[in-house]
C-alpha cells in the first residue's frame, strides 16, 4: 500500500504532466536570428558587428541579440551582412519563366531585379507575328500575353527566387503603337504611346526605359514617355543614343527629357567608349553636375568591365532597319544595300563608339558570345578577326552580313570599348550605383548556352573583391551602398535596401576577405566565390553557398499601383 504523502506527490506530478501536455507551447521569438556578423547597412556607415532577427519576411531587430530564441540560427562569425542587392539594370525578362531560380544573381547576391530596357515584357498588339517567340542570347519563350501586367502575373506564377521590378520599354512601346518603322511619330501617334506607358504605370511599371543606340524615337517621343512615366511617380532610365564621340550630346539629351517631363533621370551602363575620349570621364561627371544644379535630378549605374556586350546586328546602319528585322535580312542579301550599309560603316556614319569598328581597326576586339545555327556553334568565343581570316573573305563585311544572315539577324557580342582609368573614376562619383545589365543564367542546358558577358556571373563580387579589397577604389560600405540603398531610392523601394527593422529580410552574407568573381571572357560560366547566404524576404535562398530551390520573389510594383 503506498503512503498517502507518496499518493499524493503521485497525483500532483500526473496533474503537472497533463497541464504541460495540453498547454501551448512557446513559439521561439524569431523565425531566424543572424548572429556575430559585421553589419553592413546600406547607408555607407561604418560596419558594426551585431545580430540580426528576422520574423515574418522583415527584419525584426538589430543589436545584441544572441540570447534572444529563434527557429533557426546563422552563425555568421567572419562574415558581413548587408542588404540584399539591388540590380537597378538586368535582362532577365526572359530567362526568369525559364528558370526562376536566378542562380547567377542569387549567388552574387542579387534578391531583386530591375529589367525591361527598351524592349520590356509588353505591350505587345496580337498581330505582332514578329513577337510571337523572342529569343535572347540565352533563351526562347512563347509569349502568350500582351500586357505587361499579364507579364508580372505569369511571373507570379511560375515563381522565381529573385524580386522583380520592371520599367516600360520604349522601343516596345513604339512599335505597340506603330509597328516596325523608322519615320517620326505623328501628334496621334505620339499621344498614343503616352497612353500606352500611363497604362504600363497603372500596371506597376517603375518607368520608361530606352536603348537609343541607332533607335528612331526622336527627343519629342522620349519627352511624352517620360512625363506620361512621371505623372505616376516613374523615372527616365536611358542607355543614352551615343556613349563615344557624340556622349555630351547624347547626356544633354537625356538632361532635357528629364527637365521637360520633370522626372528623374538614369543613364544606363555609364562609360566612354571611343578612344579619342578615353580618360575624359571627369569631364562626363561634370556634365551631371552641371545638370544637377539646373534642377535636373540625374544620376546613373556601371558594371565594372572593360567590355560591353551587345550585338553585330548594331553594325547594320539605322536605315536598315525600316520594317523590322525580316526587312533588314532581306537588304542584306542585296548586294547593293550591302555596298550603301559598308560605305556608312567605314565612313563612320554609325552611331557613337560603333564608328570605331571598321575593316581596318576593331574586329579582334569582338568576341562572338553565342550562335544558334549548327554549323556556327564553334564561334562562341571567337573573336570576328578570327571569324573573318577562317572564311578567306576579300571583304570582312561580306562575312559580317553572310553571319547575321545565317544566325536569323541576331549574333550577341562582347565588344572591347572602354579603359579601366574611366572605370575607376566612375565607379568613384558619388552619383553612380551600381548595375550588371546581365541575365539570370546558369552553367548547363538552355541557360548555360555560349559564353556570355561575365558580368551575367560576377559583377557584383568583381567589385566587392577587385575594385574594394584588392584597388581600394572604395570603401567597403560605399560599394555597398550603391548596390544597395542607392538603387532602392532611386526606383522608389522604400522597404528595400537597408538593413533595419522593418525592411523587408533582403540580406546577402559574406566573405569580405574571399569574395571575388571567377567568370572570364573565356570561361564565363562560373559562379562566384565568397557568398554564403541569401535571404529573399526572409526566407533562405542560398544556404553555405548551395541554392536551396525556394522561390520566395515577389513583384514590386511601381507607384501607379501601389
């Protein structure tokens, strides 16, 4: 018989058992707690080493937290933290509904993505055969949409790892409303494609953006894009009509659009690229001074390479272009357009740094980055100086024609523009962040075709271990910075972009001491070393260096839809 002092202890330790067993249990305070990193938050502020907590996608805190409970730890002891990047300038418009995991700018540190250049995801008219499959150096997608707020929703969709803006095309927007012509816009015509942005906007684009390089919009166009983009808030993003010997016109041009539509104004891929210039570029910054102080808000974005990509269809006059790409193929098998487009070509009537390239001079500088027909796979990462001695060609332009013919008008290239003294100085302006103009690929299968620009891979740890660690161009924190806030402000992020609660848990850890680029020019498939871990709205997307596979990216969506 048990005692009744034992009975009793019994009965309150079964009474205690039950009461733990059925009570709720404590859920830990954080979903994950960042511990012992260097803090790097996004506003150029010297580094602090200290926790970070997030908890439902925001960053919850930020201090001495490591006692504090959470579901999951990051030991980040050697590591930095900073703000998720902001690629203001990416061509991934395609190749996210290819792949949505963004191998190539998660593992860079990339967590949003700002696309649509010139040529944007929509609007797109139904009769507009030619856009029925848009191919790009890496991808093909069938396009069954016309908005492009039916884009952002097949995104949505399909998922992606990455958050994804988007500005309005303006190229796309011309042809929405006129098709494939090069003669100027009528009044109608012109009030049209005002109409056609303001219901981009409403659909969440960040602003209009063009690529003028050889491109019909005239300054009147560009003034009514850009204030149709300003009256929701937008800005004027611009790869200006020439980056060599005509850059101070083209600057002066892109300050006026902004001045007459009163919006900001961005210019793409900063750089001078013809060599007459070359070591000009304080002169380049002044010019944004200049325009700055005449109440224009001007700024721009770079990638940190000598070399551009682009595509030797740019080396066909703008006159070849009247009606679209299959009327350019077809004046290309004519051997007197053939004569008219080399006369422009050698007498230097091309636009910008293109005059550089001519029989004589600036064919070893073109590296042919991918092709599609059988026959030419060998060329991917040949340069044209090759091309042409294979072929036994009397004329160097015959090959260039007979190449974009059998390549369906399309031979995406690297081109040699620029030296690393203007590089350095820009990459130094207060006044310039920083963006890849790269896509979302990865080594194999459709995405890992030809051997693209390295800034697709590296362009961010490049600057980070290069321009940072090993020139000291910069500080740390500014090259931060310039990823970072920078970029959020100027797209209008306001819960990107800097490390603090309630951002939204964007974050990027680190290698200081190791992070740096492996992509070249002859190997460019390779991913970066030194990125640990990316979160992406408080979820893990990069775990040790391994991409998890969760696609936890939204859309931001501009002002006019907010």
């Amino acid at each position: 018989m048990i005692p009744p002092d034992k009975r009793l202890f019994r009965a309150l330790a079964f009474l205690l058992l039950c009461a733990c067993s059925t009570a709720p249990q404590q859920k830990p305070g954080y979903d994950i707690l960042i511990t012992g990193a260097l803090v790097l938050d996004g506003t150029g502020a010297p580094g602090i080493y200290a926790d970070v907590a997030v908890k439902g996608g925001k960053i919850a805190a930020v201090g001495q937290l490591s006692r504090a409970d959470a579901a999951a730890v990051i030991d980040a002891r050697g590591l930095a933290v900073a703000p998720g990047i902001i690629d203001i300038h990416s061509h991934s418009d395609y190749a996210l509904l290819v792949d949505g995991g963004a191998e190539s700018k998660i593992r860079q540190g990339v967590t949003t993505e700002i696309i649509g250049e010139a040529t944007s995801a929509g609007p797109f008219r139904p009769e507009e055969s030619d856009h029925g499959r848009i191919e790009s150096p890496t991808c093909g997608v069938e396009i069954d949409w016309a908005a492009l707020g039916e884009y952002f929703d097949r995104l949505k969709t399909s998922g992606t790892s990455v958050n994804v803006g988007s500005y309005v095309g303006s190229m796309t927007v011309r042809r929405f409303v006129m098709g494939d012509t090069n003669r100027p816009a009528s009044a109608g015509e012109i009030e049209r494609m005002a109409a056609a942005v303001e219901q981009a906007m409403r659909e969440g684009a960040l602003g209009v953006a063009t690529a003028l390089l050889g491109s019909p919009l005239t300054t009147g166009e560009l003034i009514a894009m850009a204030r149709a983009a300003g009256r929701h808030g937008g800005l004027y993003s611009t790869h200006i009509r020439d980056e060599g010997d005509r850059i101070f016109e083209a600057l002066d041009e892109a300050f006026l659009v902004g001045r007459e539509a009163g919006v900001p104004v961005d210019v793409l891929h900063l750089k001078i690229a013809d060599r007459k210039l070359w070591g000009q570029m304080g002169r380049v910054l002044a010019r944004f001074e200049q325009a700055r102080a005449e109440g224009v808000q001007a700024t721009a974005n770079m990638y940190p390479y000598i070399a551009g990509q682009n595509d030797l269809a740019s080396l066909v006059p703008p006159s070849g272009w009247n009606g679209g790409r299959q009327a350019m193929l077809e004046r290309l098998r004519d051997p007197a357009q053939r004569a008219e487009f080399r006369r422009i070509l050698y007498a230097g009537g091309l636009p910008g740094w293109y005059n550089h390239y001519t029989a004589s001079a600036g064919w070893e500088s073109m590296l042919i980055v991918s092709t599609r027909a059988e026959k030419n796979r060998s060329l991917a990462g040949m340069t044209m100086d090759r091309v042409i001695a294979g072929r036994g060609a009397a004329e160097p332009t015959d090959v260039l024609y007979d190449l974009l013919l059998e390549e369906d008008g399309s031979v995406p290239t690297i081109f040699f523009l620029m030296t690393e003294e203007d590089v350095r100085t820009a990459m130094a302006s207060p006044l310039v962040s920083f963006g890849s103009d790269g896509a979302a690929v990865k080594p194999g299968g459709v995405l890992g075709r030809g051997k693209p620009h390295p800034r697709w891979y590296g362009t961010f740890p490049r600057i980070l271990g290069k321009y940072v660690r090993e020139e000291k161009v910069l500080p740390l924190e500014t090259a931060i910075l310039k990823m970072t806030w920078m970029n959020a402000q100027k797209i209008g992020l306001r819960d990107r972009g800097l490390v603090q609660a309630g951002m939204a848990a964007d974050l990027f850890l680190f290698d200081p001491g190791r992070i740096a680029d492996r992509a070249t020019f002859s190997d460019p498939h390779q991913f970066p070393a030194g990125v640990e871990y990316v979160l992406v709205n408080g979820t893990v997307v990069l775990e040790r260096g391994e991409h998890t596979g969760r696609k936890p990216g939204v859309i931001l969506y501009g002002p006019g839809r907010r």
